[in-house]
C-alpha cells in the first residue's frame, strides 16, 4: 500500500479504480478552488486549469506553451522574481503575493505557492503553481492607506498651521525688543537667539508644508 493510499484510507481491499475517482475528486475539488497551472523549468505554460483561465481571462489554448510572463504586470521588480526563480531552482517551495495581469489589461493580485516537481536525482523539472485570488483584500489594504495618509495630511496641517502663528509672535516681538532696546547687550544677545529659534521653527514648518503637499500629489 502506497502512503498516498493509506492517507486516503485505502488498501489492498479496494480497486485502483476506487483511488482514482477519489482523486479526480481531489481535482475537482482544486480546480474549483484553487488557481493551478505547471510549468517547465524556463516558466513555460504546460498546464493551466479553467479557474486559471476564467482570472487570466485566456483560454486554454492561448496559454499552453507561452512563458509565464504572459500576465506579468509590470508590478514587481527584476529582484523579486530573481529571488523567486533562485528559491524554486534550489528545490524550495515559495510563497509570496503576486500582482498580475489579465488579457483584459486589468490587474489582479493572488497569494501564491509555487512547488518545484523533482525527478528521481532530486533535480526539479517542473513547477506546480497554487494560487488563491486575494484583490478584494488588497484594494481594502490600499483602501485603508490612503485613508491613513488622509489623516496624517490633515494632522500635518493642523501643526503646521497652530505653529506658524507663534512664529509669527515671536518674530515680531523681537524685532520690536530689537528696535527699543538696542543699548542693551545682554538683551541684544537673547534677542539674537529669540530670532535664530524663530527663524529655524519657521524653516521647519516650511518644509512640514512642502512635506504635505508632497503626500497630497
């Protein structure tokens, strides 16, 4: 008995023809599920299964034989596919979130798992791709960004703006010291200093403003 078999709870006592209908369960059962698909060595397409085609929105056809990145989107960096490709050569599994995009032009994003399939010197040959569709949760992710950059946009502004008036207090009342009391040196020197503070928050919270701006382009 195969250890395929004992998981599955069968033996001797049941026909190999028992296994496969419980298997071709098992497929179905992916299939419907699960976005699949193999390829070979270089990422070309050998297998994909309908839910990959219905995401994708190729068929079958236009898929079989064409490198991978056919649905590349454009997204990611020649690093991380590198890292990607270093990982599945080696014999490991990989996970990672992949952005990719359909015939339509229209991009979609999926958690995926890519298995290296092993000849018997341990060589991959071939690599079984599993992956679920995760862009509902990633345009709530982004969702969530933009409304906390929202927020620290208007936090920014509200400090840039209650600090500006105090600047401008202070700088008018040292100008005011400075012209009045001129005679004096050690108030001369506190003014000099009451100025460089003024001078140096006023600074800060120009570019606090430009910082902001730069959130809202």
């Amino acid at each position: 008995m195969s250890l395929l078999e004992g998981n599955l709870g069968y033996g001797q006592s049941n026909s190999k023809d028992e296994l496969i209908n419980v298997l071709s369960a098992y497929r179905r059962a992916v299939d419907n599920s699960v976005i699949s698909s193999i390829t070979d060595i270089k990422g070309n397409i050998i297998y994909v299964n309908q839910k990959f085609c219905e995401v994708s929105k190729y068929n079958a056809h236009e898929l079989v034989g064409k490198n991978h990145n056919v649905i590349n989107s454009g997204h990611h960096t020649k690093q991380f596919f590198k890292n990607m490709w270093k990982t599945i050569a080696q014999g490991e599994v990989w996970y990672g979130e992949i952005k990719n995009l359909a015939k339509d032009k229209s991009p979609y994003w999926v958690d995926s798992v890519i298995v290296p399939i092993k000849n018997n010197m341990g060589k991959p040959f071939q690599y079984l791709s599993l992956r679920t569709l995760i862009s509902d949760r990633k345009a709530n992710e982004e969702r969530e960004r933009d409304q906390n950059v929202k927020h620290m946009e208007e936090m920014l502004f509200k400090i840039s703006h209650q600090m500006r008036q105090p600047v401008v207090q202070i700088l008018g009342l040292s100008q005011l010291l400075d012209e009045n009391r001129a005679e004096n040196d050690d108030l001369k020197t506190i003014i000099s200093y009451l100025k460089i503070s003024a001078l140096s928050l006023d600074q800060y919270i120009r570019e606090l403003s430009v910082f902001v701006n730069k959130i809202k382009e």
